[in-house]
C-alpha cells in the first residue's frame, strides 16, 4: 500500500434503515469513511449495499437514521443537492448516454460545475464561453489520465463494456467530487479490464486525493486495495475492520467468505 494519511473522519453514516415494504433493506447501519481513505462495502448479494450507496447520495430516504458530510447532517436531501456538497457515483448498471460520445458525455458530468445561464450558453458568448473552454480543459485532462483519448469522439454505446465502465468512472470525476461512492465497478470484466479499473481507482485516490468507497464483490480486489471493509449480510452489519481483522471475522466467514467468494 501507498504511504498515504489517512484523515478525519469525512462521511458519517449512523443507525440507518431503510424498509421497502415488507423488506428491511438495511437495519440500524453505523460507520464512518475517512478522507482519503479507500473504504469497500461488501457482503452477499441482496444484503443492501447498492441501497446503502443510494441513501448516501439521496437517491433513497431513509425510514431512520442520519448522514454527516463533511460536519454537515441530513437525512433528506436530494441526489443533486448531495453531488453539489461533493459526493459523486457510478452505477452497478451503467449511467451513460449510449448514442454520445464519451466526451459529451464527460460534459454532462460536469454540467454540475456550469454556472453560467442556459441561454449565454446556447450562444456560447461572454462568460458562457470563456467557462465552457475551461470546463472543455477539464474534461481532457480526465480523458487523458483513463488513458481514452482515442475514443474522444466515439458514442459510448459502440464501446466494449469494460471501456463503457471507465467512461462512467470518468463522468463521475467530472464531477471533481471529494467523495466517489463506486457500485461495482468492475463486474463483468475480464482478468485485464480488472487490472486496469483497479489502478485507475488507486490513481484517483492517490493523485486527486479523493475519498473512495467501493462495492465490490471480487474479494482479491477489496483486500488488496482497501483501507477499511464494511460488511453486511440481510441489511445487517456483521463486520467491520481492516481487510486482515474481516477475512478473520467468524461471522463474515460463514455468511459470506465462505460461500466461495
Ligand atoms: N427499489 C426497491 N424496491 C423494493 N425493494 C428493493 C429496492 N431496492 C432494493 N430492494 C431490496 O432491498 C434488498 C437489498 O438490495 P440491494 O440492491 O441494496 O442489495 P445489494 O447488496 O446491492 O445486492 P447485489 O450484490 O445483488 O447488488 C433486497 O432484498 C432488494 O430486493
Ligand atoms: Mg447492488
């Protein structure tokens, strides 16, 4: 691991639950994520951890509970109003506008970080313009650092799918966020797709300094990049620690170690 600082604690979950119905998602969920710190969430399928990145980012409510950002406390906000306090995602089913090309798309991520009125843009004229360069400049930078120059101007949808997941990385870093909060990234990829999603998000902790928190089902990958492991099974918490302290959890062994995983 990188000689990194690990900071103050950035992101505070505490006593969350979330019902749908009948079904309790998560119950009574406490943890907190430290800045610059790499934080994976994993556990079983079904065990609540896409809804979890989803109460973070405000795409869900929850029925209990509340989420400190950076000294900040809510439990109602929406999820644009969580993406402009910093606090950006990628999808475990992808996000993207398929018949654009990533750099369009890149743009729409930053749209966010777009101050100026809709209609100098549309003129692209005074300070519309001079922003769009800027914001054009940034894009660049993040299509030069995931290393997809050469399909700038390709729609998304004719990519191969490990590259579709990397163009949904780059739209969330459009966002310049503090924290990313990343919903599998690299299911359904081969060995090298693998290989490759996991340095850039290495490089994106390391070079940007951003918080990561990462649902990941691939085990070889959370022990080696993470900092932190939060586990749940039946939207219950059952471990929480280094990787060393979780693999040696007896509980996180037989619910979910286990298993085969
Ligand atoms: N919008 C919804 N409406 C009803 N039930 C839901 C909804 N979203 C999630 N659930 C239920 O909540 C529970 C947790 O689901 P969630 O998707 O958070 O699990 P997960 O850990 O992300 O699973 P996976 O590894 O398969 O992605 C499941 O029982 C699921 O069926
Ligand atoms: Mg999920």
């Amino acid at each position: 691991m990188s000689k990194k600082k690990i900071g103050e604690v950035i992101l505070d979950v505490r006593n969350i639950s979330l019902r749908f119905g009948g079904v309790n998602a998560l119950t009574d969920i406490s943890f907190n994520v430290r800045e610059h710190e790499i934080r994976a969430i994993i556990g079983p399928n079904g065990a609540g951890k896409s809804s979890m990145l989803n109460c973070i980012n405000g795409v869900y409510t929850p029925s209990e509970g509340s989420i400190t950002f950076r000294g900040q406390t809510f439990s109602h906000m929406n999820s644009r109003q969580v993406a402009e306090m910093g606090v950006a995602r990628t999808f475990q089913n992808l996000a993207l506008f398929k018949g654009m090309s990533v750099i369009d798309n890149l743009m729409a991520g930053r749209n966010l970080k777009i101050k100026s009125n809709l209609f100098l843009q549309a003129l692209r004229i005074g300070p519309a313009a001079r922003e769009e360069v800027q914001h054009r400049a940034f894009v660049e930078r993040i299509i030069d650092f995931l290393e997809i120059q050469a399909y700038r101007k390709t729609p998304v949808g004719q990519l191969p799918y490990g590259l579709q997941k990397r163009v949904d990385l780059g739209r969330a870093l459009a966002m310049e966020p503090q924290v990313l909060l990343l919903d599998e990234p690299m299911a359904g990829m081969n060995v090298e797709e693998k290989q490759d999603m996991c340095r850039f998000i290495l490089d994106v902790n390391d070079e940007f300094g951003t918080t990561i928190v990462l649902i990941e089902h691939d085990m070889g990958v959370v022990m080696d990049i993470s900092d932190r492991v939060v586990v749940l099974d039946y939207g219950k918490k059952i471990g929480d620690g280094t990787p060393d302290e979780v693999r040696n959890n007896e509980e996180v062994i037989r619910a979910y170690l286990g298993t085969g995983h």
